[in-house]
C-alpha cells in the first residue's frame, strides 16, 4: 500500500527580544533622519506595515552599532541554534516522538550561513542518531517554508514510515544595514522578524493533516525581483517595488497550473495559507485569488504580532489555522527569490 505523506506536528518558536513597531520607528528617526533626505516621507511605512511588533535575537540596541559579517555570524549560530532546538523540540514532543525516533532533518534557512549547517550544530544537544540524513536547504528565502515542507514530503513518502524533521529557522533582523539609505533598507526594517517553526512528517497513518500535492513555478527573467546582495559588511536586502503588483497580476495563474497539474482547481480550496510578507502583499493576494477584503485574516494575524520572519510565517500561519480549525482542504503558498511561488496542498485527517 502507498500512502502519502502526513504532517504529523508543528511547532513554532521565538526568541526573548521584543521589539515594538513604535519604538523601532523612533529608533530609526534617531539612526536615519539626518542622513537619508527621503527618510521623512519613507517614515509611513513603519505604520502602514500592519505590524505591532516583531521579535529578534538581539536587544535592540545592538543594532544601533555598525556590525560586520563576523558579528552577524556570530548571532545568527547562537540564535539559530536556540530556536531550532526550541522548535523542533516542541514539535516532536507533540507527535509524541523522541530526538532518537528521527530518521531525516530537513533544515530550511537564507538569513545566515552556517557550516557545519545548523542540525550538525545542534545535533549534540538534541540527541539525535550518528545515522541520520541532513539536508541543509539556503537561499530560498520567503518560499522556503512551502518548498522546505514539499521536500521534505517528498522525502517521507520516498521511506514509508521514515519520521522526517523540518526545522525551519530565519533570523531576519540581523540583515539590518546602518550604512544603507535606500528605500529596500527602510522597508526591510519595518517589517523583519526573527522566528522558527518546525513540523514533524511520516508518510503512514494518523496526523493532523495529509500533504496531497506540492509544486513551484519560476518565472523567466525575475531573478531581480527579491534576494541578498553580498558585500562585506553581510546581507542587503533586494526589495522591488513591483512585489505586490506582480503578485496581484501573476500568482493566482502559477497556483492553479500547480494546483491542476494534480488533479484540484481552485474552487475545491477551501482556505488559502499564505506567506504575508507585507499588508500590500496581502491586499494583493486577496484580489489576486477573488478573496473578499480581510478574508486572509490569520495571516493580518501573524503579521502583526511577528512581523515578515521570512520562510517560517507562513508555518506560523498554518498553525494559527491549525488552532482555529482546519477545513477539508488548505493551500499554502509562498513567494521567494528566483522569482518562484511554492505551493502545497493539504486534506484535514478526519
């Protein structure tokens, strides 16, 4: 017998460091003000982003020094660390599994280089067996938490009864840029948040939900669409100002192509799980998919008490929509770097 891959448990983590939407937006007239003309008329977006606060893995005040690669590195191995073994803790303690019962780690993250990559890392204090299969996965970015679930889908059903970890982990505030006046710069400092989320899958029986369907669509000519660009202090953010208008005018085509490639058209959906990169993102994927205004209600949610944690939200979505109540079929979607939307499509366990 075949079976398909089901999600056992998910698990979200943050770290201790609030940081409030309004004394980020003081902070930033203090650092930029003075130095970036179009700082004022930038200045809205801080209340705009439908963002309350977010969480990080430094105080605030840490980014109000100049850092360089070594000192971003340095926190992105301590925090991200912390919140894998936090997440995927969690998880496994809520299938009911132990560190030793984990066949594979999948691990998902573009917001830092590690290597060794981070399971190794963790791998000491979470226990796990000298066996197991590592898939470290960089470069993703916001579509990482859909196509880290798809892979690791995909890796479950290929080993009937294997119990595969996905950690995912994204520390996107350490990507902050004193030496940036840009508008992507601005942007990115409004709504970046750090977080992890971590789902346990085995293709068998039981669960919470079955992963019927996975798939991605990249489009031609959009690799300058969204991503790093490297240089020797870190990461800076690539934001284009076309994000939400590309989305309105080209997601809703590439999910049902995904979608109907396995046999589902859009009207069998019952609930949209989208990653909500920014309140004009979401406005957008709500008129993309004929949504009413505010029907993508959980992801307002999450937005506004985490902020943009890159490829862990929409994970935080989906438990959101996990806790209210999941209907027969729910669709994830995500877009990332490359220019790619992920998607993955899951039937409520009766």
């Amino acid at each position: 017998m075949i079976f398909n891959t089901r999600l056992l448990s998910l698990a979200t983590a943050i770290p201790g460091h609030a940081l409030l939407q309004d004394e980020v937006a003081e902070i930033a007239l203090r650092l930029f003000g003075d130095r970036y003309r179009a700082f004022e008329r930038m200045a809205s977006v801080f209340g705009t982003a439908g963002i309350k606060k977010r969480y990080s893995v430094r105080p605030v005040e840490w980014f109000c020094t100049p850092r360089g690669w070594k000192e971003r590195t340095a926190a992105y191995l301590e925090g991200a660390q912390a919140l894998f073994v936090d997440a995927a803790t969690k998880a496994l303690n809520a299938a009911h599994l132990r560190t030793c019962d984990v066949d594979a780690i999948v691990t998902v993250s573009s917001t830092g280089i590690a290597t060794p990559s981070l399971e190794a890392r963790a791998s000491l204090r979470m226990g796990f067996r000298d066996d197991v299969q590592r898939i470290p996965v960089f470069g993703l970015g916001c579509a990482g938490g859909v196509s880290g679930l798809a892979i690791a889908s995909r890796l479950a059903k290929a080993q009937p009864g294997a119990v595969v970890l996905l950690v995912v982990v994204e520390l996107c505030t350490l990507a902050f840029r004193l030496d940036q006046l840009t508008k992507a710069n601005m942007v990115a400092t409004a709504l970046f948040g750090d977080g992890a989320a971590a789902c346990i899958l085995r293709a068998g029986e039981g669960g919470i939900a079955e992963i019927e369907a996975c798939g991605e669509h990249t489009w031609p000519d959009t690799l300058d669409i969204m991503g790093w660009d490297v240089d020797s202090q870190g990461f800076e953010v690539i934001f284009a100002q076309a994000i939400p208008s590309f989305a309105e005018e080209n997601i809703q085509p590439a999910i049902s192509g995904i979608l109907h490639r396995a046999g589902i058209g859009m009207n069998d959906v019952d609930r949209l799980v989208c990653h909500p990169g920014g309140m004009k993102v979401i406005v957008a994927l709500e008129k993309a998919f004929g949504l009413a205004p505010g029907a993508l209600d959980h992801e307002r949610d999450i937005l506004r008490e985490y902020g943009n944690m890159s490829a862990a939200t929409v994970l935080f979505v989906l438990e959101k929509a996990i806790r209210m109540g999941l209907p027969h079929r729910s669709v994830l979607t995500a877009m990332g770097p490359g220019f790619t939307a992920s998607c993955a499509s899951l039937t409520r366990i009766a």
